[in-house]
C-alpha cells in the first residue's frame, strides 16, 4: 500500500484536479498552485460531471474538491475516485468553508483523505497541496511527542525523523508540561514548535487535557503551537471532543507514515505562514 501512495506523491509533473463550482475560485487555486509548485498541471472542473471526465482520461495525483457542486456534492466525488480502479490511494481534500463543523461532527467519509477550511487562506492552501504532492520537510523543527509506549514512540519517532524533524520523546503530559513551561519562559535552547501526543497515557492526564493545557493555561492559539492527537477510538463523539477543545487535527490509528508526516508537515508549515488577508 506504501509505495502505491508513494507513487502519487513523487510524480516530477504533479497533476492536481480542482473541482469547484465556482469559475473564480478555481482560479485563484490555480494561480497559487503554480506559483509555488511551477511543474504542476492544474485541471479544473466545475462538476462531478466534468472531474469524471478527466478521470476517464488520465491518473491524476491529488484531487481537491468542494462540499457543494451543481451536480451532487464532494462526499459523491470522493466515493467515485474511489470506486475507479487504480485511485482506491489517491489523495481527496475537501475544501470548504465549514470544514471544522463538518470534520467535529464527522461528517465526512472514509473516501475523503483530508479537509481544508477555506478560512486559511490561498497560500496555505497551496502548501497543504505541496504536503501531499511533493512533501518538503522542514529540517531542525521540534517535535514534543507524548507517547507512554516505548516500543509505538520509536517507530514513530523514526517517522519524523526521516523528514529531519528533531523529536522531544517524553512518556507523561506531566513532563510535557515541565518542557513547555521552560520554553514559554524562555529559559529552554529546545523551542517547540508542534506537539504531537497520544490521547491514551498512563498517569491522570491524557491526550485532551495536553490540549486544554495548552490552549488555556499556556494560551498558545493554533497557529503559535499546532497540536495534533494520535487516537485509535473511531468513536465520533470522542474524536470530536478533542477537536472541540483546541487540536488542530486527529492522526488515525494505525498510523499510516505517509499521512502523519504530511499532517505534521502541514501544521509546521501553516504556523510560519502570514494570517491570511483574503478568504477564499
């Protein structure tokens, strides 16, 4: 399955399918995927009609969608990627402006990779994109990873440290905290820049009070410390509340690599990113 998703994700002419109702923002997705991703063929459709299509035509790389079109909506699209063969690991993003509402009530479907709130802008958008269709790491950025399982941290840990990330392992929120204390004092050369934990850890403390912790007694936003929360629980309610609280995304048990490093890789990127002056 890996190297079917490495083969999607290596291409040297990306092929991106942008399907949205609107002529205008299929443009300005368009201008800015190929200012920063120059080799890239944009193909834009207006409908499921059009997108499929192009599909019958050709493999695309990635395919961004909205939740509304004029002739069904982006969940129908996701499902018919899906359905054709050879596109079961192709990337699906909903793009859209209440993506949160929709991802906390779990609302979307399993055929949808990943979504995208429109709320953060064009450029961000566009480095999202880059995060599935040509990964760029971020060397020397500081990971604090909350993970009471030795042998789950090492694997992981090898994961982001592929991509040149350096990784802060700790086995407790407890010393998480100790860490994040001493940095927002300034009184730590280890800054941290994401912070990835899992939601079960041994202790009194778990995944969802790491995020309160953070959003409320250290008062970082989103943008100043991405966290993101590693669970296996499919339950919806659950993995809502977490959201509800402060992550800024979930990474789905099993871990697949591919899909971790280019949540994290995303979030990094994002938080060096300019708030966006326009929406889309």
């Amino acid at each position: 399955m890996q190297a079917q998703i490495l083969k999607h994700l290596i291409s040297e002419t990306p092929r991106v399918l942008v399907v949205d109702g609107s002529r205008l923002v299929r443009k300005l997705i368009a201008d800015v995927l190929k200012r920063q991703l120059p080799q890239v063929q944009v193909l834009s459709c207006a409908s499921i009609a059009e997108a499929q299509a192009v599909l019958e035509q050709g493999d695309v790389d990635l395919v961004t969608t909205s939740l509304a079109l004029p002739d069904g909506d982006g969940l129908a699209l996701a499902r018919l990627v899906r359905q054709q063969a050879g596109r079961r690991y192709v990337p699906v993003i909903v793009v859209s402006g209440d993506a949160q509402e929709h991802l906390e009530q779990r609302r979307f479907s399993d055929d949808v990779t990943d979504y995208f709130d429109k709320a953060l802008g064009h450029e961000a958008l566009a480095a999202f994109i880059t995060g599935y269709v040509q990964p760029q790491t971020i060397a020397g950025a500081r990971v604090l990873y909350i993970e009471d399982s030795r042998v789950v941290a090492e694997a992981t840990k090898r994961m982001l440290e592929r991509q040149q990330l350096k990784v802060l392992h700790v086995l407790t929120a407890e010393e998480a905290f100790a860490l994040l204390t001493a940095d927002s004092l300034g009184t730590s050369s280890e800054r941290i820049d994401l912070v990835l934990t899992d939601v079960t850890l041994k202790g009194e403390l778990n995944g969802r009070d790491v995020v309160e912790r953070v959003r409320v007694d250290f008062g970082y936003s989103k943008r100043e410390l991405p966290v993101l929360v590693m669970t296996g629980d499919t339950n919806a309610y659950n993995q809502a509340t977490l959201l509800q609280a402060g992550a800024n995304d979930l990474v789905i048990k099993p871990i697949e690599e591919r899909l971790l490093i280019t949540k994290v890789l995303f979030q990094l990127r994002l938080s060096r990113l300019a708030v966006p002056a326009a929406i889309l």
